[in-house]
C-alpha cells in the first residue's frame, strides 16, 4: 500500500468511516448493503469537501478481510483508504498521526474514546462523530440555500414580488 503525502501547510481531517456510519442518523435506517452504505458515505464527504479548506482522509476498517493488501485512492476530492488485513482504522490512523509529526492542524472523526484520547497524545484533536455529521449537515444545508438562492435568480419569474406574479397572472388569464 502506498503512502500517503502530507503538506506542511495544509489542514486534514481523518475520518473512520464505519465510526461514521455507525453513529450518523442518516444511516441507522439504512437498511441496504454495507458498500452502498460507504458509498453513500464517500458522496457525502466528497460534496463536503468543497465547503471545507480541511484535506479529508476517510479511512474504513480492512482489519477481517482476508489476504487485503488495502488500498489509498483519491475519489474525487477526498482520499479513500482501506487499511490491509489486521489494521483497524484506529491503527492507521495512528500511525498517520505519528508520521506527520505535530506541526499541523489534524482532527480525527470517531466517538471510540480510546482513539480519541490517543489522538490528543499525539498532537491531534477531536470531533465526535454526531458533533462531525452537525458540522457536515451545516454545510451541506448552506450548499442548498446557495443553490436555491441562485435558481430564484436564474427564473426571471421567481425574482419578482408576488404582487407583480399575480398581475402578470391575471393578465395572461385574460389575454387568453
């Protein structure tokens, strides 16, 4: 498995995925198959991204799959990993932090407390998982607010006042 690059004067984020999906309410419901439910992880995250200066690191368990050399890709504008077989996520993600050394801004997403005060050992802080999906929700709902802001704009009906939309309204009613 190839290692990953750090740049000095970027911010990154660490985040174990099955923590995640365990944790987030959006996936207590979910009842389709783990890989969808990952997928649907990395989708969230990687529309995140785009809100965040943060570089994000989802990383996901390897740990019972057999004979798994895991696996670092970038998916658009996150990196996904899987670790190999017999490391946890917690484990990678120690050994990223020991790598990286204490000169940069590093937070960790899980709600497992062990991980969490071995992130603050080494340098890192925390965020718990439901105070990380709050974070993303925000987000994600200031996505959608632009989006719709922008849309109101783009129909030149939409921008006007309802007392212009009912005139027009009516006139085009009588016109016909």
């Amino acid at each position: 498995m190839k290692q990953l690059k750090y740049r000095l004067n970027n911010q990154y984020i660490f985040v174990d995925g099955y923590n995640i999906i365990n944790s987030w309410d959006v996936f207590k419901s979910d009842t389709s198959p783990l890989e969808d439910q990952r997928d649907k992880l990395i989708d969230i995250l990687t529309e995140y991204a785009h809100m965040t200066s943060e570089k994000i690191i989802l990383v996901f368990d390897g740990y019972m799959v057999k004979k798994s050399p895991g696996t670092i890709y970038q998916h658009k504008s996150i990196i996904v990993v899987y670790t190999k077989e017999f490391e946890t996520a917690d484990h990678f993600i120690e050994k990223e932090l020991d790598r990286m050394g204490r000169v940069r801004r590093i937070r960790v997403a899980t709600s497992d407390n062990i991980e969490q005060q071995i992130i603050l050992s080494r340098g890192g802080s925390r965020i718990s998982a439901r105070e990380f999906e709050i974070e993303v929700e925000r987000s994600l709902n200031k996505i959608q607010k632009k989006i719709k802001h922008l849309n109101k704009f783009s129909d030149p009906i939409g921008s006007l006042d309802e007392d212009l939309k009912k005139k027009l309204e009516n006139l085009k009613k009588n016109i016909k």
